[in-house]
C-alpha cells in the first residue's frame, strides 16, 4: 500500500505540472476567439485539483521512487493523464463519447496519430492545437520532461528514465547527469521544432498550421488540421520540409545533441542506427517509386517519386501523415510500407515499434548462428558501429521480440472476434502498437478509427500504450515477482 501512495503522491506532482500544458491552447482562443477559452481554463482547473488533492492526500507517502515504483508510476502517468486530457474534447466537442476521446489524447500521447475524429478543418484551432501540443509532449516522452522536473521537487528520476527505456539504448554520455541531460535532450528537441515551424511558414503554411504540423512531425505523431491531412496542401515544399524533419526525429536525439555539441555532422555516419534508417528509408522510396511506376498509379516517375517518398517516409518513421490514399496502390507497397513502420525508428527516437537498435542485433545474431554451425568453437563478440554488445542485451532483445509478435498476434486475433476484417484488423494493430497511425482497409488514410465500435476502439488504445511503453514496462506489473517484496 505505502508503495502506491508513494507513486499516486508523485502522479499528483506530475498533473500539476502537466496542467501547465493548458497555457497554449488558452492562449489560441485568445488570439483566435473560438469560444473555447471557458473550456480550457476549467480543464486547466481540474486537472491542477485533481493533482493537488491527491498529492497533498499522500504528502506524507512521499519519498524516493524504487525501480518499482518507477514502472508503476510509468504506467500510471501514460494512462492518466490521456484521462485527464480529455476534458477539453467532452466539453468542446458535441456527442463525443470517452471511449472516442480517451482514444484521441492516447494517439496524442503516445504519438500514433491515429483519430477518430471528422471535420478537423471546422474544429475550433484552440483544439486543434491541443491534440498536436500533446503530440509534441508525448514525442519525447512525458518520462523524460519528469526526469527534468521530479528532482526539483525532491523524486528521484533516474529510476523513470530507466522505466521508460528498456532494452539496447545507446548510453551515450551526455552529461554526468540524468536532469541535466533530459533538459539537453529538450532543448535539441525544441530548437528542432522551431527550425520545422519556421520552414513550414516559409514553404506556404499559415502560423497555425506551421506550429501544428511542426508538433506533429517532431513527435512523429502525424495528427493534421486537416481531414485530407498533408495532401489538403498539395504542395511539394511543404512534403519535402516535413520529410526532412520527419527523418530527424526518427534519429536519437541523443546524436543530434552530439552532433551539436561537436558541431560536426560526422557523429551521424559513426550512429549505426542513423545510418541504417536513413539508407533503408531512403533505398525503400526509390524502390516503391519504381514499383508504382511500373505499375501504372502514377503516369511519371518524378510523380510516383514525390507520393511515394513522403507516404513511405511518414508511414516507415511511425508519423503517420499522408499526402495520398496508399490503402489504393498495389498491396506489396503499402504493406512494406507497415513493415518499415516495425523496424525503422532509431531508439532515443520519438519512433514507436522495434527500433533499428534491436533489428541490428537480430541481424547480427543470426549472422553469429551462421558462423557457429560452421565453426561450433568460434568466439565471435557481437559488434555493432564499433561498439560490443553483451550477450544478456541481446538475450533481452529476443525477448522483447517475442513478446512484441505475441502482442501482434493475441491484439489482432481480438480484433477479428470482434468481427473485424483481417486486413484491417491487423494492419490496425500494427499500426497502433507502432504508435504508426493510418492502417489499411476501413482505417486506411482515406478513412479513420472512428468507424471501429467501442470493444475495437479499446484494444486499439490498448496497443497503443503497450507500444509506447516498449511492452516490458506493461507486462511486468503482471508478474507475481514484481509484487513480491
């Protein structure tokens, strides 16, 4: 019991601090008067309440957090504070259940970008940019801005930042640090959203398409203003300004800090990771682009160039924009294109699904099995960008990937008892649990998730967080062991 009041003594800390979030929808209304100022405030209200009245309810449960209490409090905050960021939508938009909301600020949060809401081009902007800010929060990780903040107010974060980031991230040392490193990482990440704000102004957008799109695209979270999404726009400057910055934040932030620091672009060619997404990226949009062409979709190659680069590159980054209904092409391509979704994100990454890091230590484990049944006694250290990885880390890898193929299959197989067709049913999976967006069939980039029922629309929120959260984080509160003292 003091173990849960410990973590509900920090989650109160945490919705004080998440209420702040408020100021920049409040802020919209006032500039664009769209009558939601009212709405904004009172949730801006409640939320603060809420978390004061459960942290002063605790106060005296407050302490150190344990590993334990660092994934029980994971887990508590990615699923409160989609609750809490609710209120804006039930009192703004009319006839919109929990269920349907709760999915909303989820895909926000955890940054898949999926929506089961119509009509975005009439919602009031204070709400449009709402559901973007919380893609641009969620992008780094609520964790990582509590890692920041948590000292300050006497909670340790180093166990967060480990609850966060399971398996193979890169230790790449920052600083001594972990708060001086979060707010490093925040800093990258926020000076990198200004450059994307800024080149999307120039390349035609107006501010308050800039600055969502910009959240969107730094939090791979693909949410728009528009229901045509990117290709209401149809303008190549625009496509290409977000394919750049859509590959940015498929990187570790922690390179591009480096990179920095060291003001020299070399420190990407010796990132593995960065080299291997950007060359299987960029290698799969000359593929698709020729495949389509061939096929006949586009008349011109320099046509099937543009539609399949930025399709491919949002899809195979886990944003989520589109510029075209690619549930229509040739099924090879858009379902390649759901593939990249499960491997391509680096980690460090606002990427979902299984990160480059893990698919290289796949490949170079059976690259070792390869050598060991020609040379059973060989001793063959596995090696990746110069650096050895440990036998228990991939051990851990194998681990993670199977239980990321057993959540694939276990979620799909209960969207299919529900009724729903396969096509659709597995491509919203994947979709989901790679915090990727758009799926095919009925939640193709055409259509949305708000044609699911509320049974489907739950275990898709369900996928989402399981995705977010790396798998491990979720399914270890189910084990008898961690219970035990």
């Amino acid at each position: 019991m003091g173990r849960a009041l410990t973590v509900i003594n920090a989650l109160g800390l945490m919705l004080v601090v998440f209420s702040i979030s408020y100021v920049l929808p409040v802020l919209t209304s006032l500039i664009y008067h769209d009558d939601t100022l009212t709405d904004f405030l009172l949730a801006m209200l409640w939320t603060a309440g809420t978390g004061v009245l459960l942290w002063i309810s605790t106060r005296r449960y407050r302490g150190e957090l344990s590993i334990r209490h660092g994934y029980l409090l994971v887990v508590a905050m990615w699923t409160a504070m989609p609750a809490v960021a609710t209120f804006p939508l039930l009192l703004v938009i009319d006839g919109l259940s929990f269920t349907d909301a709760y999915f909303e600020t989820m895909s926000g949060i955890t940054t898949t970008g999926a929506t089961v809401l119509t009509g975005l081009d009439h919602l009031p902007p204070a709400i449009n940019l709402w559901r973007h800010e919380l893609n641009w929060l969620g992008g780094m990780g609520i964790i990582v801005l509590a890692v920041a903040v948590l000292p300050l107010l006497g909670i340790g974060g180093r166990q967060l930042f480990k609850a966060e980031t399971p398996g193979p991230m890169k230790d790449s040392a920052l600083t001594p640090r972990i708060t001086e490193t979060a707010r490093n990482l925040w800093l990258v990440y926020a000076g990198i959203t200004l450059a994307c704000i800024l080149s999307l102004k120039l390349a035609g957008m107006n501010w308050l398409d800039a600055v969502c799109h910009a959240f969107a695209a730094m939090g791979l979270g693909g949410f728009s203003t528009h229901d045509a999404s990117v290709g209401y726009f149809d303008s190549p400057a625009i496509e290409f300004v977000l394919i750049v910055f859509m590959l940015l934040a498929a990187m570790n932030f922690a390179t591009h800090f480096l990179a920095w620091r060291g003001r020299s672009l070399r420190i990407y060619l010796h990132d593995a990771e960065a080299v291997a997404t950007v060359s299987l990226i960029l290698g799969s949009c000359l593929g698709i682009a020729l495949f389509l062409w061939w096929q006949g979709v586009y008349p011109g190659f320099w046509t099937a160039l543009r539609h399949a680069s930025f399709n491919l590159v949002s899809m195979a980054t886990d944003c989520g924009f589109a510029s075209a209904d690619f549930n229509q092409w040739p099924i090879f391509a858009p379902m390649w294109m759901l593939f990249l979704s499960c491997i391509t994100a680096s980690s460090g990454s606002t990427g979902g699904g299984i990160k480059m890091i893990r698919t290289l230590v796949l490949v170079k484990q059976a690259g070792r099995e390869f050598l060991l049944l020609l040379h059973p006694a060989a001793i063959n250290p596995m090696k990746i960008g110069g650096q050895v990885v440990a036998n228990n880390i991939v051990f851990a890898v194998l681990g993670f990937i199977f239980l990321y193929f057993v959540s694939v299959a276990t979620l799909t197989f209960a969207l299919l008892i529900s009724g729903l067709d396969f096509i659709s049913s597995f491509s919203a999976v994947l979709a989901c649990i790679n915090n990727a967006g758009p799926g095919l069939g009925v939640v193709g980039p055409a259509g949305n998730f708000g044609v699911l029922s509320d049974f489907q629309t739950w275990i898709c929120t369900a996928a989402m967080l399981i995705g977010r959260l790396e798998i491990f984080t979720i399914l270890i509160l189910f084990t008898p062991a961690f219970w035990k003292r």
